[in-house]
C-alpha cells in the first residue's frame, strides 16, 4: 500500500523523505521525537530575568554570551546509556566549537555552559559517528 512505481523505481510516499533522499520537513520532527536525549532548559549564564516582561525574558549583556543548557536522557523509548556523544556549536566569532559529553544515563540530567556561543544559542548533539541526534 501506498507504493509507486517499477522495478528498483518503486518509492513509498508516505515516508520522511523524498525520492532523491532529501528529507521531508517530517524527518526533523521525527529526529526530535525519537532522540535519546532532550534539551530541557536554555538561557543566558549571569542573566537577569525581566520580570516585567509577560515572555518571562531575560535582561543580556551582549558582551557577555555564555549559555546555561541542561540535556537530559530520556528514560522512555529509545532509552539507554549515551557514551562518545559529543555536543557541537559554533562560537559568536563562527569558529566550530565540540565539548565531548560524559557517558551519561537514562533519567540524568547533565548541566552544561557554552562559553562565547552564537547570537541564536544553536547547538547540536553527536553521536560518535557524526549523526545529528538533535539541533537547537
């Protein structure tokens, strides 16, 4: 059901990504999904919060840009022990920075800071070989 096509041409198109493998916009939400790890919490180190503000923001210096991040390993499906995983960001000068994560466990957070990260705070999680696991 739900195939087309002949031979070595036969493609199912309900799938999460298109024929010549690019993924479909599914793909990401289904990376997220079944990622072993979850990002639960992001903000600014040394940031005060504005709580004046309804968005629950934060007041930033711009010189300072460190970042607090908390990953947590997912104790549900899939749920194992994480070892060679890496982190990855690229600094507020573009240069690639990688911290190397320790083994860590299903249920277990890890808090991490991201010296000198990028105005948007993106990062990624590795596997050890070089799958992205999960972006933010």
């Amino acid at each position: 059901m739900g195939e087309e096509g002949l031979g070595r041409w036969r493609i199912r198109r309900h799938g999460v990504c298109h024929t010549d493998l690019t993924p479909k916009a599914s793909y990401y939400v289904l990376r997220q999904l079944m990622s072993p790890i979850d990002i639960v919490e992001v903000k600014p180190a040394n940031a005060k919060k504005n709580e004046g503000s309804l968005a629950g923001q934060y007041d930033v210096d711009a010189a300072d840009r460190d970042a607090n991040i908390v990953l947590q390993v997912k104790n549900s499906i899939p749920s194992y022990t994480l070892r060679g995983y890496t982190l990855r960001y690229a600094d507020r000068h573009g240069h690639q920075q990688a911290i190397a994560l320790p083994d860590m466990h299903p249920s277990e957070r890890y808090p991490l800071v991201l010296r000198n990260v990028n105005a948007q705070y993106a990062f990624e999680v590795v596997r050890p070989d070089g799958f992205s696991v999960i972006k933010y």
